[in-house]
C-alpha cells in the first residue's frame, strides 16, 4: 500500500490517502460480480478503531483518513483485505503499521520583539498560541521567566 506516511509515522494535522497497490486476476479466471474490497484499522493494544465507510471510503482501493482522525502518540495496523465477490474463498490480505505523530505546539509570542532598558514595564501576550493537535477551546496559561545574559 503506498501512503503519505514516512517512515512509518502519519502527521495528524493533514489529510491522509493510502492506496492499495492491487492487482486483479486476469479475466479468464474472474467473474462479472468483480471484487469486494475492504480495509479495518485498529490500535497497537488490539481494539478496533471504527472506520466509516461513507468518510473514509474503506470499501475501495483508496482508504481516507480525515487530518485529526486519529488521536496522536498511538501506533495503528490498517489490514487490507481483497476478495472476489462471487466466491470468498478467493482472497488476499496485507497489514501495515504506523504512529501518528503528535504536532509540536505553536507559540506566537507579541511584544517580545523590543529591547527596552532596565526597570521599563514590557508586555508580553502568547493567547494566539495553539496546539495543533486539540480543538477544545480552553485557557492558556502562561509563565515568564527572566534570565540574564552574559556578556559577550
């Protein structure tokens, strides 16, 4: 299956396509019921992770994995499975695991950009800082550490 992954790891923060390389059986020894393709996913600890086929398109060759789908820090094994339709006796499967990375948090930092001189008040504003990986909205908080600089 080729994917958007590397090295075995999937970012979270952006839509995820894996395509099934398959190959289907000449037609002299298939039918006109064709194929029933089929994927599953489910966590390193074994339980299932639901995949809706209507979002995530897990009846074809190409599995969808919305950006934000899956929870960050935790390995998955998607299995691949293909079949004729007429006869299931006629099959093929393939397994590939990956981690889906957690996203490094964003912090926009205003009014640190002055120099001012000793015992000049300075303000300093993070609340347009985000963390990528959670939409809830909730309130940062913040702490500022001074720290001198020696003299070069």
């Amino acid at each position: 299956a080729a994917s958007t992954a590397v090295d075995g790891a999937v970012p979270r923060r952006r839509d995820t396509r894996i395509i099934a390389a398959a190959t289907l059986m000449a037609s002299s020894c298939s039918n006109a019921a064709g194929y029933v393709f089929r994927w599953s996913a489910a966590r390193s600890d074994g339980t299932p992770v639901a995949l809706d086929p209507d979002i995530t398109k897990s009846d074809t060759l190409q599995l969808f994995l919305p950006r934000k789908s899956l929870p960050p820090g935790l390995s998955y094994t998607l299995r691949f499975e293909g079949r004729q339709a007429s006869n299931s006796m006629v099959t093929s499967s393939v397994e590939s695991a990956f981690f889906v990375q957690s996203a490094a948090l964003q912090a926009t930092i205003a009014g640190g950009e002055v120099l001012l001189r000793e015992g000049l008040p300075v303000t300093l504003d993070a609340t347009a800082s985000i963390d990528p990986d959670d939409e809830t909205e909730f309130e940062w908080e913040f702490t500022w550490l001074c720290q001198e600089v020696p003299a070069a």
